[in-house]
C-alpha cells in the first residue's frame, strides 16, 4: 500500500470515529444529560418549596406560641371570673382571707343576684354577682391586711360596704366590721 493511501485511510478511518463518536455522543450522553437536567429541576423546585414551607413554619410559630399564652390567659381568667357562680369556692377564699389576716368572721350572709344580660352576643349570656356581707371582729391592722389581700386576690372581690363599730370599752384596739364585697361569675 502506498503511503498516501495510508494516508487517506487513517483520515478516513479518523473521520469514521468522529462520526461513532458523535453518534455515540448523541444515542447514549444525551439521553443522560436530559435526565440530569430535569433531575435538577426537580431540586431546585423541591428546594423552592421546602423554602416556603420553613417561611410559613416561620410565620406560623408566632401564632401557635401566641394562641398557647392565649389559653393560659383564659385559665387565669376563668379562675378570676369563673362560669359558674363557685360559691364554695368565694367562701373558702373569704375565710382564708380572713383568718390568715388575723379577723374572726362571725357570720356571712350570701346574696345572689340576677344575671345582667351582656350587650353583646357571645359565648355567653351575662355575668352574675355574689353579694357577701360578712360581720367580723378584729384590729384595723388585721382589716386593712384583709382588704390588701382580697384587692389582690386571684378571684375578683369588690368593696361595697364597710362599717366600723367599736367592740367594747374594754377592748381599745378590737373592732367590730360589717363588710360587704361583690364577686362576679360568667353565665354561659
């Protein structure tokens, strides 16, 4: 063979490679560079929504946390306004208040009134009122840690009466006290 059909051959032969080449280029690399593409697609929009997502969880946290201080709110104000007119429960709490302030409650008379009906539509119908006249004996000191600790106290106490009358001659410092407080509960 001459040399400059040797040469022709391998250009040729050359030329034959190229062209496997590119049909091999276009048959098998192709395909997978189409799937390559949509797989990254793909992840860029799971990655796009997995984004939104974290914003809304973002967004939402807030509202859960606030909506969980809001439950403990009406715990608080169920237990300062309860549902129900309680009347053991104000009781109790009128006998704690005055025997860890030092007064001997003598008697209580109880007094329970109609329910107002509330100005606007609710949950519920109006409130109530528990009218509570206690008659006492003790020092004024012991009155006024009474009156501090129902002013402060987790159920709503409201002053309505106070009477002073001395208890005897005998006894300088001991008063007799008529008191009357208000305590009010939610009508559902």
């Amino acid at each position: 063979m001459k040399h400059s059909t040797k040469r022709i051959f391998s250009i040729f032969l050359s030329a034959i490679f190229i062209i496997a080449a590119l049909i091999i280029f276009a048959g098998f690399i192709k395909p997978a560079y189409k799937t390559i593409t949509e797989k990254r697609s793909e992840v860029m929009a799971r990655e796009k929504i997995l984004a939104e997502a974290e914003t809304a969880i973002s967004q939402v946290k807030p509202i859960l946390s606030d909506y969980q201080n809001l439950s403990e709110l009406q715990g608080k104000i169920s237990l300062s306004l309860p549902q129900d007119p309680s009347l053991a429960s104000a009781l109790y709490q009128l006998f704690y208040l005055g025997s860890n302030s030092g007064l001997s409650i003598e008697s209580i008379n109880v007094l329970e009134s109609p329910v107002s009906p509330s100005a606007e539509s609710g949950l519920f119908k109006g409130t109530g009122t528990l009218s509570f006249v206690l008659k006492t004996i003790g020092s004024y000191e012991a009155l006024e840690l009474f009156l501090a600790k129902a002013e402060t106290n987790l159920r709503i106490f409201d002053l309505e009466i106070l009477k002073i009358e001395k208890a005897g001659e005998k006894t300088p410092n001991i008063f007799n006290f008529n008191i009357g407080v208000n305590t009010y509960y939610l009508s559902s």
